[in-house]
C-alpha cells in the first residue's frame, strides 16, 4: 500500500465501505496507518503487513493495487493473482474487473543503442541491465523495429507459471543490434490505460543487452524467445535472440546467446524464497478465454 495509503485512501474516499490495505515492509506499513490517521480514516481502513499470499485475507468485492514492475510482472504481480485466483473466500475472481489493473502487458523492441555496459551487481550470476532515468525515452530512431508484448498478465484468465513466448521482428533500419528496451503497458479496466512508453509516469524503460550484438540491416528478421518464470519471487527473465539474414538467396540464422535478468528486491519479512513459491492448484477447469494483448 505504500507509505501514504494512497489507493486505500482514495478507495475510502471513493465510498468503499471497509478497505483492507496489505503492505509487506512493517515500517511502511506504520507509515500508512499514520497517514489514514492524518485523513480520518481510520474507522474505513485497516493496514495489514505481509505478503498477501501468506496472510488470512477478508472477503473483498474488488482488489487495487499497483504490484506493476518495469518488467510488469516483477514485482510478484503472477503470484499474487494466481493465489487470489485459488481463493473464493476472499472473492470471486471469475467476475469480470474483480481487479484494477485488469491486464498488464510488457512490451519490448529490438534496439541500436551503444552504451558502456555495467557488470551485474547481482550476485548470483544474472546479465547486466541498465534502467533509464525516470521521465527519459529512447528516440524512435534507437529502435530497429515496432514493440510487441513479450508477456501479458491477463486478471481474467489462469495466471501460467513458467510461460514462453517468441516475438519476431522485420528490421526497418540497418543499425547495430545490442538487446532490447522494455517498458509495462497497464489496461485499468478496459478503458483506461497507461502506457509506459508514451506518457510521463514513475516506470523507467529497461534495457536488456545481447551478449553477442550484430550489426543488421533492414528486412532481416530478429527472433525473440522470452522465457518468464513467474513462480520465483523476483521472477526470472531469459531473453534468447537471434537473426536471420539473406545470404545469397538462402537464409543464415545467427545466434546471439541468452541474457537473463532479475530484479534485486528488498527481502524484509520473506524467510526464504521456497515460502514464496507455489504450484497451480488442482482446481476444475473454468471458462476462461486464452490471454490476448491488452487493448
């Protein structure tokens, strides 16, 4: 919920008769309960701490958040869905809209986009990544090519696991290919939306490097294979690349190895990341329709 309980608050303001705000860190969370004091509303709202996929959780009508990443899913956006999903007495996730956002998409483009490359502060061994400025875009002409969704997290059908996807591209400009930028787009009800990419808002685009970069020209085609395992708390990211180019009326495949990333994230009140892990439920089936990109 944060340190001012803005969604709480603005859901009590809204005319919600109880909100339940959930907040994993305890020093941020007696923030919160600070500042519903300083509204007033501290009769409305309660302010709960952990990991809502551990804790006892009322019945809701609807749920608010903004658990959304720069990857969109890294905040533990797939698992929280997923645990909700498998919990009826908390809410009927089979209505529509049950959740604001509905759908968040990841998108991602194929860049020309020379900048010294950090090594990875992570430590266990994840590629280096870079994160932009807040407010700072790349140019059009950094990119080789239109985005397209890399993963979609879609409220309104099963949240998968361990998710594949292969996004390809037609080079539209000759350029040197170093990896990839990427920015969320959030569907907040179907009408609504946030785009990362063209409005000012608090996500910074990020850019996964190629560890082999080649030089491409236009109409080769660039193949992406996007591997998300979203049962990990933070997710886990692969990003294995390739082109294909003309050469003398054949094609040639070039491949330009695997780059795999993680966001570090603060780990106050998680005792090891088994607990946080989980598997789908044995649940019967239910009449959703497959994911498609938010709209």
């Amino acid at each position: 919920t944060g340190p001012l309980a803005l969604l709480a608050v603005l859901a009590a303001r809204a005319g919600a008769k109880h909100v339940t705000a959930v907040e994993v860190s305890a020093c941020v969370a007696e923030s919160a309960r600070q500042a519903v004091i300083r509204e007033g509303l501290d009769d409305v709202i309660d302010v709960i701490v952990g990991y809502s996929a551990l804790l006892d959780l009322p019945e809701v009508d609807v749920v608010v958040h903004e658990i959304v990443g720069e990857l969109s899913t890294e905040e533990g956006l797939g698992l929280m869905l997923a645990d909700l999903q498998r919990r009826p007495g908390v809410l009927d996730t089979l209505q529509p809209r049950w959740v604001i956002p509905r759908c968040v998409s990841t998108m991602i483009a194929p860049i020309n986009l020379d900048l010294e490359r950090p090594p990875s502060t992570q430590k266990h061994g994840y590629s280096p990544e870079v994160r932009l400025p807040t407010g700072f875009a790349l140019m059009r002409s950094a990119l080789l090519a239109e985005r397209q969704a890399m993963e979609i997290c879609d409220s309104e059908v099963p949240v998968a696991f361990k998710s594949g996807r292969t996004v390809q591209w037609r080079v539209v400009r000759s350029g040197k290919f170093t990896g990839f930028v990427c920015a969320p787009y959030i569907d907040l009800d179907g009408q609504i939306h946030i785009d990362a990419w063209n409005q000012k808002t608090s996500w910074r685009h990020v850019i996964v490097w190629l560890p082999h970069p080649r030089f491409v020209e236009a109409d080769d085609e660039i193949r992406l294979k996007v591997m998300c395992r979203l049962n990990l708390f933070p997710p886990e990211y692969s990003f294995t690349a390739s082109v294909s180019k003309a050469v003398g009326g054949h094609k040639r495949l070039l491949h330009l190895g695997t780059s795999v990333i993680r966001m570090d994230f603060p780990r106050e009140g998680l005792q090891s990341e088994k607990s946080i892990k989980c598997k789908p439920a044995a649940t019967k089936p239910c009449k959703r329709p497959a994911a498609k990109p938010c709209k």
